[in-house]
C-alpha cells in the first residue's frame, strides 16, 4: 500500500509541469472508440492512439500488422484496456512500454500477461510498478519487432529515464518517442550527455530513413516531435555543457529539477547533476 500511495504522489508531481504546459487536446482522425477513460483516434488504416484523461493527455499507440499488433504504453489507469483493443482489432497483442512511468505504465498493465521494457529501467519497476503481476521481459536496441508485413525498430533513447525508448517504422515514416525528447517539456532526470548522444542518434536515423515526426508520450494533436526539434534540443545539450548556456532557478520544480532552459520551443527541466 505504502509504495501504491508513493507511486501516485510521484505520479502527480512528474504530471503537474506537464499539464501547465499543454494545450487542449484536438487530435484528428476517425474517433474509434471513447468512454470516460480514453478516446482511440485513427492515425491511418492500421494505427491509433488513445488518448487518456488523467495525466495530460497520457498516450498509447496501437500498430496492427497482419498477425499480431504492438501497443506502445498503457496509460495510467484505463479499465479493461485488453477489451479495449480488442475492438480495434483482433490480432494477438504485444505490450511495450517507452519508459517506466506510471502515466505510461499505470494500473492498465495489470491486464497483459507480458510486458517489453528497456531493460535500463528496471530500476523503477518497485517504484512505478510494485503490482504487476504478469512477466517482465526485455527489449533490445536495434531490435526489429514484426507484426507481419509491418516491421517496428526498437531504438533506446536514454537521458528523461535510463531505459527511455522510441520505436520506429521505417515504411510509414513516424516512429513513437514516449518523453524522451519532453514534446516541449523535457523532464530530464539523466544528464546533458546522454540527451546529446540520444539526440544525435535519433537525428541520424531520420535523417537516413525519412522519418518525418516522432508521435510524443502526451499526443495533443499538434505537438509532434521533429529532427528540428531533436537537433535544437542537441544544440542546447552542447551549449550546456560548454558554459555557453546557463539556466535559470526553478525552485517549484518537480522531482528535483530545480533549473530551466527555455529556449527553441523547448522547456529542458534539470539539476546540477545532469551537468556533469
């Protein structure tokens, strides 16, 4: 109980900057399914995105192949989510997760058997996952996920937790970030190194295989993520660690990120040690 309790303050605190920066949600595309707890929106003839309620607009994306379909997240608390998707189709169901927080790995995980994560971020399976009881298995990077004619790429992108992970789909030209490049709010709990090394790979792969937009962990319709917005978070993360940029006091700041850096549309929340 004592950890339930704790995961639900943390997850308040991680949300709160989040929701003082997003706008309304105005997703397009076809409305597939809505109750009080998420509303699935059809990105195009095989991919959706649901959208939850309780932590600004927390997202998950379903990707139908022809023998199986992946979803990517679980939200925070959705009932049923298995039924859900099982309305949107009728392929078996593997579920992946972008990082372990509990607005990506809430109590709607408790209805899959299985669960793929980064294996980095094992670390907070106590903290933001104390009662799964299904099995925990492990993603690698570079590891091609085949639905049946759709192939996704699982590419680690550490810095806003260590097993941060995106997943990309070449043919299509989007991939699914989670938080890792914050979607104009990066909550960044690794350092400035890691968000460079991570910024720079992912810029290379877009810029090798057309990926047009990244789909963010809290989709509003118009916040998409793009190489520009990845290269000018890695121009920051470069300007930071030279001492050509500083930030600027942030003493409400959540989970300790008591510094900002506003700057190219971006809100990089941080401390001290992301610097070193």
């Amino acid at each position: 109980m004592k950890k339930l309790i704790l995961s639900t303050i943390i997850l308040i605190v991680i949300g709160l900057p989040i929701i003082a920066q997003m706008p309304s949600v105005e997703i397009g595309g076809k409305e597939v399914f809505k109750n009080d707890d998420v509303v699935f929106h059809q990105i195009d003839d095989h991919t959706w995105v649901g959208s939850g309620h309780i932590m600004a607009s927390e997202s998950m994306y379903l990707l139908e192949g022809s023998n199986k379909a992946l979803l990517i997240d679980a939200g925070t608390k959705i009932k049923d989510l298995d039924k859900i998707v099982a309305t949107i189709t009728k392929k078996p169901v593997m579920l992946v997760a972008t990082h372990v927080h509990p607005d990506h790995v809430g109590e709607s995980i408790n209805v899959f058997p299985e669960l793929y994560i980064n294996p980095a971020d094992t670390v907070n399976i106590p903290q933001f996952m104390p009662n799964y009881k299904g099995t925990v298995k492990y993603l690698k990077d570079g590891q091609m996920i085949d639905l049946g004619g759709r192939t996704i790429e699982v590419v680690f992108t550490p810095a806003h937790t260590p097993g941060s992970t995106s997943f990309i789909d070449k043919a299509a030209g989007y991939g699914f970030s989670g938080d890792s490049f914050g979607s104009g709010n990066l909550l960044l709990t690794g350092n400035f190194s890691t968000l460079l090394e991570t910024c720079k790979k992912m810029s290379a792969i877009m810029e090798k295989y057309g990926i047009k937009i990244l789909y963010p962990g809290h989709y509003f319709g118009k916040n998409v993520e793009t190489k520009q917005r990845v290269d000018d978070e890695a121009t920051i993360c470069r300007d930071v660690l030279s001492g050509k940029l500083k930030g600027t006091p942030n003493p409400n700041g959540m989970l300790g990120l008591d510094q900002i850096i506003n700057l190219y549309g971006v809100r990089i929340n941080y401390n001290e040690k992301a610097i070193k």
